[in-house]
C-alpha cells in the first residue's frame, strides 16, 4: 500500500493506492496549520482503508515547490516514516502532479502552463508539453512577467485572471494523483527533498561585530 501526501499549498491532502487505485484520499477542512492536520488526516486515511503503518510498502511525497514551513512538515514527517518503516520514499514535483491530473482528466489540449500560488505576490510556473511532460521551469515569478494566453493549470488563473486568462482545473495539488503518478511512474521521481526556489525568510544570524 502506497501513502502518498501533499503539503506544498495550503491544503494537506493524503491518499492510499493499493497498487490497482486510489481507495481513500482525504483533504484538510482548513487552511495552512499543517503539523496539526497531517497526521490526523494520515492515520484517518489508515483507518478508513482498513490498515495499520506495517501495511505501507512506500511513501510518496510532494517536493513543491511551497513555502518552507509547508514543506518542511510533509517532508520531514515522510523521511521519518520511511526510515522507521523501512520503506522507500519518492517525491514528486508538485507542478508535475497537476499537470498529470490535467492531462489525464481531458481539461488541457496541447502545450499548456502550471502556475500555483507562491506569496509575495509572486507564482511558480513550469510549462509542459500536451502529454504532460516538464518543457521548463519551475520557476517563481511574478505573474505579469510570465502573463501567458495558454491553458493555465492551478491557482495562478484565479489569483491572476488578467495575466492567464485561460485558467483551467484542477487548481490545488490531489494526493490522489501525487500517488497515481508515482505507482505510473508518468513524472521524474525525487528524493524527498524540498523545491523552495527561494530562500527562507528566517536565516542564521551573521557573526558578532567586534566590541570597540
């Protein structure tokens, strides 16, 4: 049984794959507050599937690009299990899922973009071919300097209607597909390492200035 999770955006969400499906997949009520949903929505997603951690064969995770703290918490608790459980964990570019999902789910035609929302105004963006392979990027801009009129996957379109005006479903990353697309193997697989693109805001203070 595959455990798959995603805590790159706002909202956790966690999945099952027997090998075959997807049998549970589950998503936070509430925004952000990750170290608190995660495990929860982990053993609740166990629970509902009728099976306990000896049960997990692999872990997937999403790499992000997402806010530190964010990822951090996915990933953190992802390495954590697997090396507990002795199990191998993949992780995936969270761009990459999405463009998966809309590929396989008819909602883009040809080339398109994946734009989710990165804070400070800002989005990452990653363009992929129609078979929903990575043409470039990911990158974290701002959105007039990427505006495009191409199909647009993810939360950029509803942020930024004036700069991608094509926005298209889905709009936040699904566990359900992080898990597809690992058992798939439809995207390049990663270790469980995050994708920040941009530094933290907290950093390590710099060394004392000498007394004068």
């Amino acid at each position: 049984m595959l455990l798959a999770f995603d805590t790159a955006t706002p909202r956790v969400t966690v999945a099952l794959h027997d090998g075959e499906d997807v049998v549970v997949e589950l998503a936070s009520e509430e925004t952000l507050r990750h170290g608190e949903q995660l495990a929860p929505l982990v053993e609740r997603a166990m629970r509902e599937a009728g099976i306990v951690r000896q049960d997990l064969t692999a872990i997937a995770v999403g790499v992000g690009p997402g806010p530190f703290t964010g990822l951090r918490v996915g990933l953190v608790t992802a390495r954590t299990l697997g090396f507990v459980l002795e199990i191998p964990v993949y992780g995936v570019c969270t761009l990459d899922v999405l463009a998966v999902e809309a590929v396989d789910t008819g909602t883009v035609i040809g080339d398109f973009v994946v734009a989710t929302d990165a804070r400070r105004k800002e989005v990452y963006l990653a363009s992929y071919d129609e078979a929903g392979h990575r043409l470039d990027g990911p990158v974290v801009e701002k959105p007039a300097v990427v505006a495009t009129e191409a199909l647009v996957v993810g939360e950029g379109p509803v942020l930024y209607p004036e700069h991608f005006p094509n926005g298209c479903a889905p709009t936040r990353p699904s566990a359900g597909w992080l898990a597809r697309t690992v058992v798939d193997e439809r995207a390049e697989l990663h270790d469980p390492e995050p994708l920040y693109l941009r530094r933290p805001d907290a950093v390590a203070p710099g060394p004392r200035k000498p007394a004068s």
